[in-house]
C-alpha cells in the first residue's frame, strides 16, 4: 500500500507539472498495414512499444509519419501499398491534445480541446487529408504542425527504421540544417536566405540600374554635344543677325557717304559756276571795253588822217593790240562758257545720280529698319560680308542641329539625375541589406555556438557513460550554404574521429547519435520525439545503458512525449506507458500494460 501512496504522489507531482502541450492522445489506424482497426493510446513522457518483429509497432510510427505528411514515408513506396490487403481505403489519425493553458491553445486556430488528423488513402492513388472533419490540403497541414514546432520530415523528430545509419550518412552540411529545424532556428536559417535573396536582387538591380545609369549619361553626353552645338548655332544665328544688321546700315551709311560726296560735289559745281560766270561776266566786260576802246581808236584814226605815218602806224598797232585782246578775252569767255556747259551737264549727271542714289537709299533705309535699330560702323559692306561668309561656313560645319536639343538635354539630364539618386538610395539600401545579412549571420552563429556550448558537454558526459568520449565541431559559419556540423566519438580510450558511416561499428554508430540526440533534446522544439529500433545493432550493455539514458531524459521533462518502438523488452519505471503489440492471425492487436 505504501509503494501504491507513493506512486501517485509522483503522478500527482507529474500532472502538476505538465504544462498543456499537443501531445499525441492517440492513433487510429484503419485498413493499414497489419492493423485492421486499432486504437493506440499514447500518453505524455515516455511511451514504449513493444514486441515480436512482423508484429506492427513499426507500422504505429508509419501511420503517424503518414497521417502528419512526412515526405519520407511518400518517397519509399506508393502509400497504396500500405492499404490492407483485400481493402480498398485506410485511414490513419493522430489525436493531438489542444487543451488551453493560461488561456492559450497549443494550436492557436482551432478551439477544441483535441485536434484530430486524419489523412485517407485510396487504392487508386488518391490520399487527402481531414483536420477535425474539416477538408485540409497537405501544405494547409504543414503550416498547422508548424505552429507547435512539428516538422515530420525531420529525422531528429521522427527516426524510422535505419534512419539512425542515414542520420550517420547524411553529411554535416545536412545535419546542421536538421539540428536547427529540430530546435526552432529554421528561422534564422531562412531570415538569412530571404535577406540574401533580398540583398541579390538589390544587387541585380544594382546591375541593371548601373546599366540604365550608363545609358542615361551616355544620352546626357550625347544631348549635351547637340546642345551645345544648339547653342553655338544660337550664338552664330544671333551674330549672323547683328551682322545683317551692320550690312544693312553699312550699306544705307556707304549710300549716304555716297549722296553726301556727291551733294558736296554739286554743291562745288554749283559754286565752280558761279565762278565761271563771273569769269564770263568779267571776260565780256573786258571785251566791251576792249571795243569801246577799238571804236574810240578808230575814230581817232579818222580824225588823224592828216597826221604822220609814224602816228598812223602807232594807232593801227594799238587796235591791232586791242583787237588780239578782245579776241583773247572772246576766247577765254567762250572757254569758260564752255566750261559752264560741261559742269553744268556733270552736274544734272550728278543731279541724275543723287536721285537715284536717294532712291536707293530709302528702299534700303526701310531695309536696314526691319533688320533693327541704325548700327555706326566704319566698316565697309564689303568686308562684313566676309565676315557672313566665314560665318555660314562655321554654320554649316556644324551640320544637322536638332532644333528641340535643349528640351532633350534638359529631360535627359533630369531622368540622369533621378537614375543618380536611384543608384544612390539603391546603394544604400544595398550597405544596409549587407549589414542587415550580416546580422543575421552573426545572430545565427551566436545562437548555434550557444546552443553547441550547452549540447557539446551533454553529449561528452552521455558518452562517457558508455566508456567513450567525444565532441562536437562547428565548421564554415561564414558560409550559410557550407556550413556543417561534424560529430566525433571514440571509444574505449581511442582519440574522437569523424563518426561516418565506415569509421565506426553499426553499435558504436547507433550509440553517438543517440547520445547527441539525447543531449539535443531539451533544446528541440518539436512536443513529441519518436525512434524506432534504437537497439538492433547494440550489445546487451550498452542498449541497458541507451534505455537508461532515454527513460532519464523522458522522465527530465514531463512536457515531451517520447516514442520508443523496440523489439526488446524494456524494464522502465511505472509511469511509463507500455504498449504491446501482437500478431494474431495476420492482425495486428494492440495491448497496454496496466501499471
């Protein structure tokens, strides 16, 4: 009577301190396998199935990788083929305990006290799955066992037969990876992958927006030359203009130099003859007088006839003399008539040519007006139209000017500018995405470092209890892709070396990876563990030992369920859940041990 107080004082102690956990509650398994219909009840902490190999405890761990999705179980065969024979549809369920704790459900969506998972399996192929009668595609599946930490597909979580040897063969790329789902850091495996991928892709549009850049300067260089060019032809059309200008007011300038010389000259004719007619005036005035004096001599020869031949002769020289001035006087006033008439005639040519070039003048005035506002210059037309000629070859040197290159250049310039400022931002958010990764490198290797701090000595003093000695080795943290874990073991004295799959004997295999997986376990996150025939390759000693340690570890905390499966009897302690599992003709049955 004592022994049965104290045991359920223990009991009472265990529900005391079992925190509402989604434990498996139970497994039904219809037309699967060896079992027709059987109801296996599981409890938290350890649970042990035993009995005789063909018997059906392998297909009880099979049916709850199948009804969870594990991928394992979808690769090795057709699930058909695990239809009972003569059957056409199985059906596996999981019970899951959801009860409330502090308020709060293990499976946040669903409020009910369990959550059932079934999955149906069809002859034909065809498989589905029901959560709580409710119709759930497999992804839909995975996302709810994600929630409380359950990945079927890990091998930490769920160990089929063998698997403990393809644990050994996975590598140690693998085998971190599966240590760090099993613990809950997929996460900041995956927050790495999505801020490198974020970082990727900053980096390939980095590329490409570097390219753009390139592109939009190049087009800049390009609108800039022909806006330059633009503003040179500017620059020259403007001159060319005030050139124009100057032409046209050279031209009215060289008319009115032109009038002005020639007004000055008939202004100097019309005085040249006045001269002349004073001349003329003079010249015939001299001429009278002349004659009055030839009459005045003659009528003194008339009168001096008697008078002496030396007188007569002095007369008749003195009209000769007179009559040779009054000739030369003649002659001079006919040569300044003369000289009259042709200046005269000159100056109505002039007369003619000043009209004209008046003429002229007012149609180029009007001219000059239009070009723009009267321009003095002392420079010849001639000479500025040398200067327009060397300025429409300079013109024409620029060849084909795009009459919108400013607008071009201004909008290129600008689309430069926002891909500048682009790049820049891109550039900055590419420095922060790199910070950002490197964080969340330095964050993971902090935690797998602590976490390996806390398993490396549970596993060394685990495998000290089997005579061996070990340790654990982090390799390649700089390198998501290649980072590794590498177990070493060795026993009996012998120095760790890499545990493979060719170093170490199968017992000696078995006995390391259990010992890492039990001094994993209060680090995995997953409520339930299962293993299935940990012992096939173990020697009576140390499988007592293995026992001894998973049943210390199951008992160490109340809030996991432990699944061993073994064809071995098992002493364990009275609150352990023992399962028995026989063949009775060809159907599986299932027992449990009352304690």
């Amino acid at each position: 009577m004592e022994n049965t107080g104290e045991r359920s004082a223990e009991r009472l102690a265990l529900e005391g301190r079992i925190k509402s956990v989604p434990h498996i509650k139970e497994v039904i398994l219809e037309n699967f396998m060896s079992h027709e219909y059987s109801r296996i009840p599981l409890k938290p902490g350890l649970n042990v199935i035993m009995g005789p190999n063909g018997a059906g405890k392998s297909s009880i761990l099979l049916g709850i990788s199948v009804a969870l999705g594990q991928t394992y179980t979808e690769r090795g065969e057709r699930l058909s083929d695990l239809i009972r024979r003569g059957k056409d549809v199985a059906r596996v369920t999981v019970v899951f305990n959801n009860s409330a704790h502090n308020g709060k459900r293990p499976f946040r969506t669903i409020n009910t006290d369990t959550v059932s998972i079934a999955r149906y399996l069809k002859r034909n192929g065809d498989y589905w799955h029901y959560v709580n009668n409710r119709f759930m595609t497999k992804a839909e599946v995975e996302h709810l066992l994600r929630q409380v930490g359950i990945n079927p597909n890990n091998m930490l979580i769920i160990m089929h037969q063998n698997m403990i040897e393809q644990f050994v063969t996975k590598s140690s790329v693998e085998k971190l990876q599966m240590v760090e789902d099993a613990v809950g850091a997929s996460k900041l495996r995956e927050r790495i992958i999505d801020a490198e991928a974020k970082l990727n892709m900053l980096l390939t549009e980095e590329a490409g927006l570097k390219k753009t850049l390139e592109e939009a300067k190049a087009t800049v260089e390009y609108w800039k030359e022909e806006y330059g060019k633009l503003i040179k032809l500017r620059r020259l059309e403007a001159h060319r203009v005030e050139l124009e200008r100057e032409l046209a007011w050279s031209q009215v300038i060289a008319l009115e130099n032109d009038i002005k010389k020639i007004e000055d000259k008939i202004s100097s004719l019309v005085l040249e003859i006045e001269d002349l007619n004073k001349e003329v005036e003079e010249h015939g005035l001299k001429a009278g007088t002349l004659r009055e004096r030839i009459r005045e001599t003659i009528r003194q020869l008339r009168w001096t006839k008697n008078q002496t031949s030396e007188a007569l002769d002095d007369l008749e020289k003195s009209i000769d003399g007179l009559i040779d001035e009054l000739v030369e006087e003649k002659v001079q006033e006919g040569i300044e008539r003369f000289k009259i008439r042709l200046t005269e005639s000159e100056m109505r040519k002039l007369k003619s040519q000043l009209s004209e070039l008046k003429a002229k003048l007012a149609s180029q005035l009007s001219e000059a007006e239009l070009k723009g506002p009267r321009v003095e210059t002392n420079r010849k037309p001639m000479e500025i139209q040398e200067d327009l000629k060397i300025l429409e070859v300079q013109i024409n040197s620029l060849g084909n000017v795009t009459p919108n290159a400013e607008e071009m250049y201004l909008l290129a310039d600008a689309k430069y500018s926002e891909v500048e400022m682009k790049a820049k931002q891109l550039s900055e958010n590419i420095e922060k995405a790199r910070e950002e990764v490197e964080h969340r490198k330095e964050v993971w290797r902090e935690f797998l470092r602590k976490l390996m701090s806390e398993v490396e000595p549970a596993y060394i003093q685990i495998l000290k209890y089997v005579d061996a000695n070990g340790k654990i080795s982090l390799r390649n943290l700089e390198d998501i892709e290649k980072a590794s874990l590498d177990l070493y073991v060795g026993f009996r004295g012998v120095e760790p070396v890499l545990l493979d799959s060719h170093t170490q004997s199968g017992g000696e295999r078995i006995v390391a990876t259990l010992a890492f997986l039990l001094a994993l376990q209060k680090h995995v996150k997953s409520p339930f563990r299962a293993v299935d025939e940990f012992d096939v390759h173990l020697d009576p000693l140390n499988r007592e030992r293995m026992v001894k340690m998973l049943t210390a570890t199951a008992k160490a905390d109340p809030n996991v369920q432990y699944i061993i499966i073994t064809p071995g009897y098992i002493n364990v302690s009275d609150d352990a859940n023992v399962i028995i599992v026989q063949n009775v003709s060809g159907k599986s049955s299932i027992g449990v041990v009352e304690r």
